[in-house]
C-alpha cells in the first residue's frame, strides 16, 4: 500500500512558509533576524529592530501543550512581539490567542514595580483559511459603550494570507502590489512561480523563496507538510458535514414547522419531512 504522505509535490508547488516548522526555521533563526526584522517592518509600519528570540513555551505552565505556546514570540526594545498560525478562525481561536498575550504580559508584571512603563504588545495573527472576512484588520482594546480606544498597549493584528496569496497569483504586473502585499504573499503561497514573480528584486525575499524551494525537497518535511495537509483537509470536511448536517435539520424543522402552522396534519408532515410524529408534536 502506498503512503499518501509520501506523495510528491506537484511541479509548481512548494511547502508554504505559514507551514508551521518551516515557519520557524525561516523566522525563528537567531542567526538570520534580518528576515524577521523585515517582515516585522513591513507589518508594524515602523522600523524594527529584534533584541531576541524568547521560547514561546515560556508563557504557559504545560511544555507538553500546544494550547499553551505560540508559534514565535520576540523582543525589541520596549515592546513584544508573538506570531500565531491559526488553521481555523472561530471564537475559540480568538479566545485562545486572546489568552497568549495576556498570559505574556502576566509574565513581564513583577510586584512593586512601576506599571506606567509597560511595554506594548503586538499579536500578529496569520490565518491560513479564506474566511469572509476583512482580510486585513487591527484590533485594539476599546469601551463598549463609546467604541473608544481604551488602550493601544495591546494590538492585535489579523491577517488572511491566503487572500494576499491569490491575490499575488493573479496579478500581472509586480509594480502594482505593495510590499506588504508582496511579503504576505511569499507567507501564504504554495506556488513557485508566484514566488520567483513576487522576489526577484528583494534579497531578503529572494532568500526566502530559495529556502522554501529548498525545503520542498526534503522527503521528510515533505512527509510531514503531506500528513497536516491531509489531516486538515479530513477535519474541514467533517466539519463541512456537520454544517450542512445543522443546516438541513433546520430547514427540515423550519418547513414542519410551516406545514403545522397551515394545518396539515403530523402524519403528513412526517412523511414529507421524515421527522418522527413525536417530533412534530414538539414544534
């Protein structure tokens, strides 16, 4: 029997940066900031400069739980960093990351010291799914009833690269991408045509490009990208199954519930929607 996950990658594709070991080893390179620096600068808008590469292991209480790491947390001069991959975008994500950062600030407090010099922090969310959503949005804390800014301390970043990634492929002429449309691109595509398109005049990027061509060479990262490949894709298509399963049971609710309400009887009813008698009794 052959191994799915030792299915060889297509001609034009590449592992993706946003896959998460290949995301650190390009990002969490403590010989090679420039690249995280770069990226950075290009996110925050201002000139960055990383002090060190933190374990992101160290803002929660388990090493053995991913639930409690990030995917890469760093520090430049009076502020924090972290970088989350996030392969799905519910409430449950937002709470989870939501729980990173102020497990992160929780960690800098000591008693006795002054709190008026608190360090921001910045959370850079990449989600790798195409929500419909805005594609690009900066979250602050803010007062419920004004919509105010009640704090700029924390940022919250969230980002779909998949979109900046299509919207790399589709493009025709480089000089109509932004470089912050250029570098999300590189992080969310698959495809080495659009790398060697998007690249060609950045040196940093280029090198990027080459590392990732490189990777998508190694059988065993390959093994690797091809089993979370897969996995992801059985786990959205059981919850797609959910979904439609949820849907049709409210439709199928919705229009028993309209027959009863027109008269018919809960035999009939039964036999056009397949709900029990009991059921329909119950509407």
């Amino acid at each position: 029997m052959v191994n799915v996950y030792n299915k060889v990658l297509d001609e034009d594709e590449v592992i993706p940066v946003y896959f998460d070991k290949c995301f650190k080893l390009i990002f969490g390179d403590s010989n090679h900031l420039e690249r995280l620096n770069s990226f950075l600068s290009v996110i925050l808008q201002k000139d960055v400069k990383v002090v060190s590469l933190l374990n992101p292991e160290l803002i929660g209480d388990n090493r053995e739980n991913k639930k409690n790491t990030v995917d890469l947390v760093c520090k430049l001069n009076h502020e924090y960093v972290s970088i989350e991959i996030n392969t799905s975008f519910g409430q449950k994500v937002i709470n989870r990351n939501l729980s990173f950062i102020f497990r992160m600030i929780g960690k800098e407090l000591k008693p006795g010291e002054d709190y008026t010099e608190i360090s921001n922090y910045y959370q850079i969310n990449l989600n790798t799914i195409d929500y419909k959503k805005e594609h690009y949005d900066v979250v602050y804390l803010t007062i419920v009833n004004t919509g105010s800014i009640y704090s700029k301390s924390i940022e919250i970043i969230n980002i779909n690269i998949l979109y900046y990634a299509k919207l790399c492929y589709n493009i025709t002429n480089k000089d109509e991408l932004s470089e912050t449309d250029i570098w999300l691109g590189i992080i969310g595509t698959n495809s080495k045509s659009v790398i060697d398109k998007i690249t060609k005049d950045n040196t940093v990027l280029k090198e990027i490009g080459d590392i990732v061509k490189k990777f998508s060479e190694d059988d065993d990262l390959v093994f690797e990208y091809n089993r979370e490949k897969l996995m992801m894709d059985d786990m959205k298509e059981v919850l797609t199954k959910e979904v439609t399963k949820k849907v049709t049971e409210k439709n199928t609710l919705d229009i028993a519930r309209k027959m009863k309400q027109l008269g018919s009887d809960a035999t009939f009813i039964s036999e056009v929607t397949g709900l029990t008698i009991e059921k329909i009794d119950e509407l």
